[in-house]
C-alpha cells in the first residue's frame, strides 16, 4: 500500500486526536480497511476490489456512510442520486467538515437514524423508486 494520501490522511486524522485501531490488509484484490476512532466518530480508510474510499461512522460505528451522505445530512438537502463521489471529494469532505460531523453526533442520538434514511432516499433515487413508497414490512 504505497498511496501516499493514506499516510497523509492517516497522519492527519491522529493529529486531529483519532487513533488508528485496525489495519487489515488481505483479499485477492488487495483489499484495505483502516480504522481510526475518535471522541464522537470513526473513519474508515478503504479499498475493495481496487476501488479506494473513505467512510465516517458516529461514535460505535455504524452505520458507516459516505460523505455524500454525511454531506446531505448535514446541508439539508436531497442526496445526489448519480455515481459515487471521486475519492479527491470524499477526502476534501474529510478535511473540511469532519468537524462538522463530530458536532453533529453529539448534539443529535439519532444521527445514525437519520443517516440511514438519507442513504436510503439516495438508493431509492439511484433505482428509480417512488421515494414515499414505504419500506417493505413498514406500516
């Protein structure tokens, strides 16, 4: 793993007081999951199937989402239904908001809830679905 912008992230995140708490490296297509932890949230460094990305977890870890969705939640708005954002945003998302983020899980319990039917909506738009159409075996 000789990306440079994960050792830059990584350095980073522990200035910013997170720890890094996992590492694993394996898979037949080199697959990455590095975790860092901190006080209100976690990010997770990774790569699948030789696909990078980061994603940002409240305090426990789950759900973890990726920025876009973290974006939507934060700003209000609608998420964007087309392809995943470019890995430079979802970085720049981390350097820039993160801190806007750990604000947001600690004055909201529900985040996790919240994000989820954001992540939601956004598949829903992704497949073309009638987004007030209820969830099957929901009321």
């Amino acid at each position: 793993m000789a990306e440079e912008w994960v050792e830059k992230l990584s350095n980073w995140l522990v200035s910013a007081g997170f720890e890094q708490v996992d590492k694993e490296l394996d898979g037949p297509f080199g697959d990455v999951l590095i975790e860092f932890k901190g006080a209100a949230c976690e990010v997770i460094v990774g790569r699948e199937k030789l696909q990078w990305y980061v994603g940002i977890a409240p305090r426990g870890g789950d759900p973890v989402m990726l920025p876009k969705v973290w974006a939507s939640l934060l700003d209000g708005t609608e998420p964007d239904a087309g392809n995943a954002d470019p890995l430079e945003r979802q970085l720049a998302f981390v350097y820039q908001r993160l801190g806007e983020v750990e604000e947001a899980v600690e004055r909201d319990s529900e985040v996790g809830v919240k994000l989820l039917a954001v992540n939601r909506r956004l598949i829903r738009a992704r497949l073309g679905l009638d987004p007030e159409v209820p969830r099957p075996g929901s009321p």
